[in-house]
C-alpha cells in the first residue's frame, strides 16, 4: 500500500541528476520567457532630462518645456495639451505633441492611460500624415510609440486607431529621425505578440526595412532596424509566416556582418 502511494508520486523512479536537469531547464526557460518578454517592447526615454527648474505647468507661453519630470500633470496640463493639439496653429499643435512626449517619456510611470483617455492617440495619428511638418510627425510617432510601448490593450489602442500603416508610409520619408521613429513604434507593435506581429508583416513593412538596412551604415539606426526585424521573426505560437521569415533573411544577413554587437546580438 505505502508502495503505490509512493509511485502515485510524478518524480518517483528519476534519480537527482534528472530532476536537477529538469528544474535547470525550467529555470533557462523562464529566464529566456522573461528576458524575451523585457527585448520585445522598449520605451523611447527621454536621455535630455538633465537639472531644470522645479515644476512646471504646462503653457504655450512657456515655449518649449525642458524636462518631463517637473511638468505638473494634472486636469488641466491635459486639457491644454488636447486643446492645442486640435488647434489650427501649427506652432501650438507642435508643442503640445512634443509635451505629452516629454510626459510620456518619464523613466517612471508615465501616464500612458491618462494620454488615452483625453483623447490623444488619434490626433497623433493624424499628425504621421503631415509630411510638410517632419518635427511635427516625429514627436507625434515618439507620443505613439511610448504608448504601444505598454500593456497590450495600450498597444492595441493605437493599432485600432489605424496607426500601422502610416507607420509603414514614414519607413520610406527623407528624414532619418522619423523613419527611425517609426521603426521603434512599429516593433513595439509586432513585438505585443503574434496576432499583431503578422499584422505588421501583412501592412508591407519587410521590404522597406530591407531597402534601409541596405542603404544606411549608421549603427545606431541598424539596431533599431535589427530589433524590430528579430519581433517580426519571434514567438512559436504561432511563428511567423514562413514567408516572411525568408523574406527577413536577406536583411539579416547583411545585418550579422556588422561589428556592432548589439545589432548582431
């Protein structure tokens, strides 16, 4: 009797060696599960925040604010970021995009929510399309690509306001810091998982970042270029379209022959 108790047990009969194997391996796998889930989004922090006067409210007399970590986010800083942004003035649209970024892009809980629920996602949105305005369309694609930056159903806020196709329009403009902007919003977006990821894939973005890895030698820009081609290649369940895989290769190829090791790694 005490005998088949002791079989009813799942390790019985496996000596230590595997089972140390096996909690080893469970070990690996969890690292490797949070360690993917930390590469497949990234936040554009703001690195400019340096030493600036105590708090700020937000103003369009204050000209361009400084620093996000002493902007006083409160009803109404957001109330006069949403009214500029929809004001006709290009100026106070500028400013006020470039705020909420500077908000968004706190190192510490930045209030990705907050942005949402006034309303920002769209206007921004817009603001990719302004082509006559490239400053204008980079604080407008770094806004959006902080917020697809954070939990899923922030993510997939900004992908149901139709943002990944103009997105996939700036891979192909003549100012570098937007198209570079563009690229880290969209591998925020395939990197939420595989139903966006395929999403991105079929909004045509391989073969302009094929043509870009081809054309630049900037190593800064690469790595961009080379952690969003690695979220359009991840995740088992389901992996990507074969298709695209293959379509990838071309890039990354070219990519592994770069002795910059976070573009290889």
């Amino acid at each position: 009797m005490a005998q088949d108790r002791i079989r009813s047990f799942k390790n019985f009969g496996k000596d230590s060696d595997e089972l140390r194997r096996r909690r080893n391996d469970t070990a690996v796998e969890l690292r490797k599960a949070r360690k993917d889930e930390q590469l497949s989004k990234r936040r554009n922090i703001d690195t400019d925040e340096t030493d600036s006067p105590p708090e700020q409210t937000f103003s369009e007399s204050n000209g361009t604010i400084s620093s996000a970590a002493n902007i006083v986010v409160n009803e109404n800083t957001i109330k006069e970021i949403i009214a500029d942004i929809n004001s006709l003035d290009s100026s106070r649209q500028f400013l006020a995009t470039q705020t909420a970024r500077k908000i968004l892009s706190r190192e510490r809980h930045p209030p990705i929510d907050v942005m949402i629920e006034a309303g920002i996602v769209p206007r921004c949105i817009q603001f990719l399309r302004y082509s006559n305005q490239p400053d204008l369309q980079f604080e407008a694609a770094w806004v959006l690509t902080n917020i697809a930056s954070g939990n899923s159903t922030q993510t997939d806020i900004v992908v149901k306001a139709n943002a990944i196709e103009p997105f996939v329009d700036l891979l192909r403009s003549q100012h570098t810091h937007v198209v570079d902007q563009a690229i880290w919003a969209l591998g925020n977006i395939a990197g939420d998982g595989p139903v966006l990821r395929d999403l991105v894939i079929s909004n045509g973005i391989i073969p302009p970042l094929h043509a870009l890895v081809k054309t630049s030698t900037d190593s800064g820009f690469l790595r961009n270029v080379a952690w969003t081609l690695s979220n359009l290649c991840r995740g088992k369940v389901p992996p990507p379209p074969v298709e695209a895989v293959r379509m990838c290769l071309p890039a990354l190829a070219r990519l592994i022959m770069f002795d910059d090791m976070e573009i290889v790694c």
